[in-house]
C-alpha cells in the first residue's frame, strides 16, 4: 500500500510493503529518487549532527550533480518530515 507524503521539505510517496520513500520534491527542487529505510536513517543522523553542530547551512545532493543548500530553519523542517517518515517505517 502507498500513501502520499508531504512534508515542509520533502515530498513523495511512501510504499508500505517495500519500506521505501520514492522522493518527488526536496525543499521547492522536483527529484526522482528512492530511499530505503537505511538512507531515510541515514540522513536523519547527517541532520541531527549537523543541528547539533549548530552548522550554519547543510548540502544535499541531488542526482550526484545538483547541491541543494539548507538553512537552519531548513534542517529543522528536513529533521522533521524525517521523523514523521520513520514513524511510517515503524508501521510497516
């Protein structure tokens, strides 16, 4: 089963039987990408450590080629809709 996902910064559509977002918009950038429940646990420590940090903007990468920078402000909606991602993960 999928449902729709849209959060502050991320959107896509979340698959309940295989444990994947299929990512459609980062932030106002349109992607196509995948992530599985490693690298949805992945980025969330990249940006729990990077708040932590106090870092002042983060990088994410799109398509191997296209740098998206993130605000503090950014990171935090990011940490977010992470949250409510693996909460769906808890689900499935």
């Amino acid at each position: 089963m999928t449902q729709q996902f849209n959060g502050q910064i991320l959107q896509g559509l979340w698959d309940n039987g295989s444990q994947e977002l299929t990512v459609s918009r980062i932030k106002s950038v349109t992607t196509q990408s995948v992530w599985d429940g490693h690298q949805i646990r992945e980025m969330s420590n990249q940006v729990s450590k990077a708040l932590e940090l106090g870092e002042e903007h983060m990088i994410v990468t799109l398509r191997d080629a296209v740098p998206l920078v993130l605000d503090p402000d950014e990171m935090r909606n990011l940490n977010e809709d992470i949250h409510q991602i693996l909460q769906l993960t808890s689900r499935g």
